[in-house]
C-alpha cells in the first residue's frame, strides 16, 4: 500500500507540476521534476530497504509516506493555499519537497531511536 502511494504521490506531483510550469523552459521543469520527485524517490527506498527495521519504524514509514503523498498532492494542487491569490507557484513547488524530507528525517529517526530503547528495555528485562 506505501509503494503505490508513493506511485500516485510522485506522478501526481509530476504531473501538477508540469501543468503549472507549462510557460517554463524546459530545463527548469526538469530540474523541478528532479526536485518534486526527490522525496518520492526516497520514500521508495526506504519502503524497500525497511524490511529489516522495527515494526515500530516501519509503521511510522508508512505513516509518513501517506503524510507526504497528500500533503504534497494537496499542496501542489492548491487544495491548502499556502500563497495569496495570484502569486508565483514557484514557492509552493521549491519549499515543499525539503519540508517533506525534514519530515521524513526527523519521524523515521525519532520513531527508530524509540524502537531502539524500547528493545533494549526489553533485552534487560530478561
């Protein structure tokens, strides 16, 4: 289920991106495609290297993975309006994909410290 959202997320994303940046050249969209797609390209990996992490962890992959999937489709697509009316889309399109890789940093890690603890709460136990 994470895989596909993260499917839907990128091309999605992609595709509203394009249609925003239509009077752009060319180079600039594909440097924005690279741009949009970054944290989708990550979720991806992360969804496939997960497999040896803590349940835990892996719950809060998939937590965010959805997160960032409609965050960024909402966002992109104007359902939250972040800008005022009738200025650039640019903005919207530049700061996103950072903020979703600080969100993904920072939910995964503190989720994997907790699982860590937790386990080794448990080691002592026994």
């Amino acid at each position: 289920m994470a895989f596909i959202a993260v499917v839907v997320g990128a091309v999605g994303s992609v595709g509203l991106m394009l249609r925003a940046g239509q009077r752009s050249p060319r180079l600039l969209l594909v440097l924005f495609t690279i741009w949009v797609l970054s944290p989708f390209v990550a979720l991806a990996w992360a969804n496939v290297v997960s497999r040896r992490w803590s349940v835990l962890t892996r719950a809060t992959l998939y937590g965010v993975t959805l997160v960032v999937t409609l965050g960024s489709l909402a966002l992109y697509g104007d359902v939250v309006r972040v800008t005022p009316p009738g200025s650039p889309n640019a903005f919207v399109f530049v700061v996103v994909a950072p903020g979703s890789w600080v969100l993904m940093t920072v939910a995964v890690a503190i989720a994997a410290l907790v699982s860590r603890q937790l386990s080794r709460r448990g080691a002592e136990r026994q």
